[in-house]
C-alpha cells in the first residue's frame, strides 16, 4: 500500500515537472523567425471553431425567410483597384483572385439569424483546376472550414459529331475534358458530405463585412445573396399543374448516360463495362466507352447534366439503368434538378440500391413520379449526402474527439505504458470516463442509423460496434487502460476508415429513359444466346490482345517503341495524350508498353531487347547505363536541348544525369521533404513550427515531454537494405557547406569535419534523442501521436486522401535549416526523382531524332501539367503528380499558400552526383549509420571503414571502365 501510494506521489511530481518545462519551454517558443517572408500568417486558424460546433450551436437558431443580395461592383475595399474588373458580355463584374487577392464588402443585415451564402459567379481563364477561396465575416473566420471554401467549373467532353474518337486498334478514347465557362449559382456548402444544406452563418441585425481571399483560380462575382432555402413543393402540388392531357404516349425514349451535355468535374468521364452485353454500346473485342460514374462520381456537390431530346413536351416516367458496386451494402443517393431547379422535394434524395448487377431504377419505384419535359430541357443528378449525413459527422465528430483523449493519456503513460503501474488515469484526466460515455451515447445511436441505411451486412456497423464494445472495456475498467492503449488505438483507426466508405457516393449509369405511358421500360438483359456469343468472343479475343501494349501504328513508318512502369490507368493516360497532342501533331508513331524500367531495362539493354525510350528510370540507373555506352548523349547539337528548355527545371534535377560533361536523361518528376505538423496539437501546445535545428530540437523536447512523438524515417520497408534516413545525413551535410565527393568525383571525402559532424547527428537522433527508426507515419500522425515530422511531400497526397477528418487541422513547412553567419537559414536538403532515357536501339534503328521529338515533348510543361491534371482526375488526389518542371507544378491543384510553401523549399534542394560505383555509397552508409547503433560502435571508427569501402569500390570501378 505504502509503495503504490509513494508511486503514485513521485508519478504526480513528474507530471508538475514536465507541466513546468512545458510552460517554460513555450516561453522561448512563442516567437520563432518565420520560415518565409511572403507566405501569408495563419497561425490563429486553429483558435475557432470547426463547423460541427458552430452547427451544433446556431442550427436551432430562427431562419429568415428574407433575402438580402449584393451587387458584386459594390465592394467597399479590394486589394487592387486597377484589377478589379473583368469584362464579361460587355458587363463588368469585380475579378476574385489574380492581381486582386481579396475583395471585402459592407452589408446590413435587418433580422438577427442563421443564413446561407449563394455566390453568382463566372469562372476566369485558368489552369483547370476548382476554385477555392476563404470567406472572412467581421474579420474573422466563424469557423475553420471557411478557409478552403470550392466553387466547382462547368466542364464538357472533346467530340468530334457526339462520337468517341478511336485508337489504331479501334478502341474508344477517352475525351480529353474542356473548361465551359458560364454564369453559375452556388452556395457555400461542405464538400465531404457532412451536411446536407449549405453551410449556416449566423449574423446579428446591423452592419457587417465579408471578406473573399482568393486561393486558387479566379472569377468574376456578379452577387452575393444572404439568404435562406425555400421550401420544395411536394410532388402532390407539382402534379396538380398538369391534367392527364399532358401525359405523353409513343415509344420510350433511351439517352445514353456517356453522352453528357456537361459536368462540374473534369474527373467525370466516360468510362465502359465490358462485362455485360446489354450495355449499350458495346463489342467483345475491343473497348467502347458506355458508362459513366463509378468512384469518379461519388463526392458530395458533383453534378453531370443531359440535354433531353423528347420530340413531344409533356410527362413522362424516368428510369435510369444503374449499378451501384462499389460501397457494399451502402446506398448512393441522387438529387435530380430539371433546368437547374429541384421540381419536388421527392427529387432531394432518390435512393440507388447497392447491387453486384445492373438493374433498372424507376423514380418513384413502384409509384412512379411523371416529370414534364419538352425537348431541350436540361436534366441533372448531383451526388447528395442524403440520409448518411448525421451519422457520417457523428463517426467524424467521434474520430476527433477519440484521438484527443488518446493524445492526453499517452502524455501521462506514454505509448508503451507499464502495464504493472497504476496511473490512475481517470483521476488525472477527469473528462475521460464522461467524455467516453458520451461518444459511446453518440456511436450507439449512429449505428442504429447506419443499420436502417445498409441493405446487408457490412463493415460499417461492425467497426463501430467494435469501438462502442472498446469503450465498454474502458469504462467498466480503467485501470486496465494501459494494457488496451494499443486496441484503443486500433479502434480509432478502424473507426477512421468508416468515414473513407460513408463519404462516398459511388454510382454507374449506362442510359436514361424517359418512358411514355404506352412505350416499353429500359431492358436490363439479353437473351442467353446473345450472351454466350458475347462472352466467348471475349473469351477467344483474350488470347490475341497484348494487354500490356499501347500506342499508334502508322502505315510506312517506324513506330518509337517507349517503355514506361505504371499501372495500366497511368499508361492509358499517357497513351491519350501521345494519340491527341504528339502523333497527331507530328505524324511520328509511338509503341508504349508497360514494362519495368529498372532491372528489367538493364537486362534487357544488355541482350539487345532493349525499347528506344524509357520512362519514370530512377535517377540511379542512367548512368549505370550510359557508363556502359548503352544510352544516347542528349547534348547533341542536333537535339536542341537549349539552355532555355533546360531551366524549367531546377539545377538538382539535371545534376543527376550528367556525366563526364554529357546529359544523358531529361528530368520528369522530383520530390523532396517538408516538415508535416498538426495544427491542433500545436496549439495545444502553445507552438510553432521550427524554423532552425534548434528550433526543431526545442520542439522536439516539448513534445516528447507530452510522451509525444516526432517523425524521421529510418527504414525503407520497399529496400531494407538502405537506410531513408540518408536524405537526413544529407540536410546536415549540405547545410553545412559539405559535400558527397571531390572535385574530380573520383572519392568520397566523407573525412571532412564537415561530413563527420553531419553524420554524428544523424546518429544522435536515433541513439540520444530517443527517435523510432521504423513506424507507420500516416497512422501516428492521424492520431496526433506523432504531430510532427519530416518526410516527402508526397504524404500531402495520402492524408488529403484518406485522413478527410484531419481537414483544417494539419499543414506543411520548410525543413528546419541551418543558420549562416549573416543571418540567413540554409536548408538545403537532397531530392528524388526520375527521367526518361534514349538507348542505343533508337541510333542504330535511325529513329533518334524522332526519339528525341516525343523525349522533349513528354518533359515539357504542357504535357507534365496536362499528364498530373488527368492523373488526379482519374485517381484523385491520391495520385497528385510531382513533377520536375516548375511550370507544370504550378498548374497542378495546389492553393497558392501550399504553392509558396512547396516553392520555398524546392529551390534549396541539390542533388548528389551520380558516379561509377555510387552504388556503394548508400549501402555503405548504411552500415556505418545501423553499427554506429545497433553495436554501439564508435561513430568516427564506422564512418572511417564506410569511407574506405567506399573509395575502394569508385577505384575498382574506374579502373574497370578505364576512367583513370
């Protein structure tokens, strides 16, 4: 007893005294140098409220029925008055964005309440990306989500007389994606499918100021309205407008779905189903584009539009020949707008089954509703939240709210707790055992909701039960906590990745009919004989395609045979791209197969099997090749590669291609790291993001001291045999004046103070300041255990992706640097990358100069921006392209804060030069760096042996190709 409670007295003296570092460390933390001089201040983001609480507390609050609009010419201030205006049908509109940042207006509201924001808005000349923007009221932001405000474009298929275009083996193409500007009426809302009405702002009676900073992209405002929904008619007053005079009889008339009149995404395109023969159209040999949807039609607010085309007005029933495959069990649901206007309040959610098959869907079901239609008419369905919007906030509510208690009972037992200690947890965290209880409240009641929506039994409901059962444990027993803390922390997880499945909304279309009161319903089948003839069609045209090959074959000539690693959607894209802008352009045919281009390249090089071209190649292996005279140098005169193509890169991605004075690939992608921390645990914490190693450190120290954890990887789970964490030797390296190699590149001179310096405190980060060498860095900074950390900023990608919770609450920096003497903070880093390679095949075939044609053509920053554009809208911005080109990086979709952020870096990075026997080099590295570790070896003693090894390797090889 004396001994427990002796424990517990020294355990709360501990907790007084990391409490006072805390506090005193935050001291000296409060004003850092900034990172940047002209990326805009953020730092009070985190101090509102998100919108979940704002609704929570202003949803019950009167609404309205006024409607106050304000001319957009009407602004009481803007950044630049000369640029302010655009001429839009010989009307000017005040210009959100370009030279014209921000735009603020006066306005008096007459009735204190809650009201909706609907912007009247033309979308400017741009990359093609969504605009985005943030909303300010009186100076400040209601709630966070109101910095990253989306206003969707109008986007239309590229057809040439309402047909497809073909490749050289009769497949369908997909249609390249074109801007349509035109007026649109939007209102504020959430993207995510958490609300199903637009955003609320509650305003006072009085004056008030609203404020519009522009992100991304520009537009002309013509209004903005303050106002409040109008209740939606039902369909028994709609119907009392038409007589049964006005019901139409004929034959049914079937639009296919493929066919859009237009769309507010350019990520919405045709797509096909070669599985089923009623699918119309459709061929067993070859693809026809004859759907449209499936996963790129499944965020809230995305909306495709047809044109009718009925030869008599009247009403007439809709059906629509659907599947919905892809959520399992889960319903997806549909909001039908008949000229930009919902006709009933049963058109605000029509519900689309979930089902492995096509079926046909009739609006209304077995009631069917009659809509009125003349020709021309526009009919449009746009993905709504629907019934799943209450429980889909309450999971993200609950994720929130879980990981924060995780966060403050990993500060008292840290992440691997003592299972033998009683911490007492609930006594020290007194809101624990209520707030618990209260999110089981919550999730029991989501459950019941969730269970009424899914048609079968799916992983939904399980995962929450999971945590619901968790919470049980917890409560009943929380003594037990610790030795839990790793399932509670799975739990999360688990519940984490219910939201990924409830905010989407996937559905496939393959027609509409509009039926007349006599004409046949949409067929969903084919006669068995149809269908066996089909499938074995398929069956022998299976053995004749080369699924691995794409391309063009022109008659007479020669094709460029390009090797590239992808995935088949990548290498489809791709393939579009030569079809539209480089074959048909030039008249030079391209053969592009999916085949690894690294060892398989190498080997293939060697037995004469070798492509002319080869892409995505890793900065390691061109000169591996070329020292081997397998490639062709791309400095020839005659290629016309000019010191103006060469600077829309930076320095660092050419450096690795060139050898001996010859270049001999051109840069496609490069990335680096940034510094990843979470905003809400800094704030928490009273922190800022380091600007300096100093900085980094002290950070560090606060945060370890909450049992908190920082992130900088050590082990390559893809290449265990070499170390990550190299690209951390090289920051202190590199900051410090130091470098991989002399003058000659002929040794290492890692015995330089410098390099030994550097590789010291790469080791100490591991073997004194206690950092974890392997972890999953997604996961742990999703649940806020690890808030901070250095990695690629390709992580950007995965936590947009798959972490929707985190929204607001995450951002990206500059790597911490080194300060120099006068003052300034070097932090320059290493980056990775790719290129594309001519081989020797192309010279010896006499095709190098059309080689080198498509070579510069696919690096330009046209095509590098057209390929990341239809990258991330195929396959989200999961898959946002990194390329090398500064150009085309600037027409991707990022806002121009993260653009700025991204750009202060890039320009630091170098890169280390490739050389015979580089190979070693990591590997060697490597060793000295785990010895120096794992066998508490002495530091210097293990990076002399890699220093030697190293050098004696680059002789041997030099004297190999005969470079001495």
């Amino acid at each position: 007893m004396y001994l427990k409670r002796a424990r517990n007295i020294l355990h709360k003296i501990l907790a007084l005294f990391a409490l006072f570092l805390l506090l005193g460390s935050t001291v000296v933390l409060a004003a850092p140098d900034q990172f940047h001089e002209n990326i805009s201040d953020t730092s009070q983001e985190s101090k509102f409220t998100d919108y979940f609480s704002y609704y929570q507390k202003y949803s019950s609050v009167d609404r309205p029925s006024i409607e106050l609009v304000k001319s957009g010419n009407d602004f009481s201030n803007c950044e630049k008055m000369d640029s302010v205006y655009t001429d839009i049908q010989n009307e000017n509109f005040v210009t959100i964005g370009e030279q014209n940042a921000w735009t603020e207006w006066v306005f008096h509201v007459d009735k204190t309440g809650c009201y909706s924001i609907c912007f009247d808005y033309y979308p400017l000349s741009g990359t093609g990306k969504n605009i985005n923007f943030s909303v300010m009221i009186d100076g400040t932001y209601p709630y966070t989500e109101l910095q990253n405000i989306s206003l969707p474009k109008t986007w239309i298929d590229n057809m040439e007389n309402g047909t497809f275009s073909k490749d050289s083996f009769g497949n369908d193409l997909r249609p390249e994606q074109s801007e349509k500007p035109q007026w649109m009426t939007r209102c504020l809302e959430d993207t995510q499918g958490l609300y199903d009405e637009p955003y609320l702002f509650y305003l006072t009676q009085g004056e008030h100021k609203i404020r519009i900073i522009s992100q991304l992209e520009s537009f002309a405002l013509r209004t903005i309205t303050f106002t409040n929904e109008k209740q939606i008619q039902p369909y028994a007053e709609y119907s009392r407008f038409y007589s049964d005079e006005s019901i139409v009889s004929g034959e049914t008339i079937r639009l296919e779905a493929e066919k859009t009149y237009d769309k507010t995404d350019s990520s919405i395109y045709p797509v096909y189903d070669h599985s089923n023969p009623a699918t119309l159209p459709n061929d067993p040999n070859n693809i026809q584009l004859n759907t449209i949807g499936k996963t790129n039609w499944s965020q809230a607010g995305q909306r495709i539009t047809w044109k009718v085309n009925v030869p008599k007005e009247g009403l007439y029933k809709i059906e629509f020949r659907a599947r919905q495959n892809q959520n399992q069990g889960m319903d997806s649901y549909r909001t039908l707008y008949i000229n930009g206007k919902i006709p009933f309040s049963e058109a605000e959610n029509i519900i689309f089954p979930y089902s492995t098959k096509w079926y046909i869907k009739t609006f209304g079901d077995k009631n069917p509703y009659l809509v009125y239609l003349k020709n021309g008419d526009l009919i449009s369905l746009k993905v709504s939240p629907g019934r799943i919007s209450e429980p889909l906030r309450n999971v993200n509510q609950a994720v929130l709210e879980l990981n924060q208690l995780y966060r403050k009972i990993i500060v008292i037992t840290g992440t691997s707790p003592d299972v033998y200690q009683d911490y007492s947890i609930e006594k020290q965290i007194p809101e624990l055992l209520p707030s618990l209880l209260n999110i089981k409240a919550n999730l029991k009641k989501t459950v019941d909701m969730i269970t009424g929506l899914i048609s079968e039994k799916g992983s939904q409901a399980s995962n929450i039960n999971q945590m619901i059962e968790m919470i049980d444990e917890l409560t009943l027993a929380p003594n037990t906590i610790p030795e839990r803390l790793s399932s509670f922390k799975d739990s999360i997880e688990s519940l984490g990745s219910v939201l990924m499945t409830l905010t989407k909304q996937p559905l496939e279309l393959d027609c509409i009919g509009f039926c007349t009161s006599d004409g046949e319903s949409l067929k969903n089948s084919v006669s068995l004989i149809s269908e066996f003839n089909f499938g074995w069609s398929k069956f022998v045209n299976s053995f004749i395609n080369d699924y691995n090959s794409l391309g063009t074959q022109l008659e007479g000539k020669s094709a460029v045979s390009v090797w590239i690693t992808t995935g088949r959607d990548q290498a489809q894209i791709l393939n579009n791209l030569i079809d539209n802008n480089f074959t048909r352009k030039t008249n030079i045919p391209i053969s592009l197969s999916m085949v690894d281009t690294g060892n398989t390249l190498i080997r293939a090089s060697i037995a004469g099997k070798g492509p002319d071209v080869a892409l995505m190649v890793g900065k390691e292996f061109p000169i591996n090749l070329a020292m081997r005279g397998a490639l062709v140098n791309l400095d020839q005169k005659e290629f016309n590669i000019t010191d103006e193509f060469k600077d829309q890169f930076y320095l660092s991605a050419l450096q690795p291609f060139y050898f001996n004075g010859s270049l001999f690939a051109l840069p496609e992608t490069q990335v680096f790291d940034m510094l990843f921390y979470r905003t809400d645990v800094f704030d928490e914490l009273k922190l800022t993001p380091p600007n300096n190693w100093d900085d980094f450190y002290n950070v560090m120290s606060i945060l370890q001291n909450n049992n908190l954890q920082v992130g900088i990887p050590e082990v390559d789970k893809a290449n265990q045999g070499v170390s990550a964490g190299i690209n951390t030797f090289d920051k202190f390296l590199f900051q410090n004046g130091g470098t991989y190699y002399n003058q000659k590149q002929d040794k290492a001179i890692f015995d330089s103070e410098v390099a030994y310096k550097a590789f010291v405190k790469w080791v100490e980060l591991y073997s004194k300041l206690g950092l974890d060498r392997d972890f999953d860095f997604f996961n742990r900074f999703r649940s806020g255990e690890m808030p901070m950390g250095i990695v690629p900023y390709t992580m950007y990608n995965q936590i947009s992706q798959a972490a929707p919770e985190l929204r607001g609450l995450w951002r990206m920096s500059p790597i911490p640097g080194t300060r120099k003497p006068d003052g300034t903070i070097d932090r320059s880093e290493s980056a990775s990358g790719t290129g594309c390679i001519m081989l020797k095949s192309a010279e010896n075939r006499g095709i190098e100069n059309e080689a080198i044609e498509f070579m510069k053509w696919w690096v330009s920053s046209e095509t590098q921006a057209q390929y990341g554009k239809e990258l991330e809208t195929v396959m989200g911005v999961a898959s946002r392209y990194i390329p090398a080109s500064k150009v085309a990086f600037q027409q991707l979709n990022w806002t121009r804060e993260e653009a700025e952020v991204l750009n202060s870096q890039w320009k630091w990075t170098q890169n280390v030069p490739q050389i015979p026997g580089n190979y070693t080099v990591s590997r060697s590295l490597t060793n000295a760096f785990r010895s120096s570790i794992d066998n508490k070896g002495k530091i210097g003693r293990e990076l002399n042996i890699c220093l030697r090894d190293i050098n004696d390797e680059i002789a041997r090889k030099r004297k190999e190709l005969h470079l001495n």
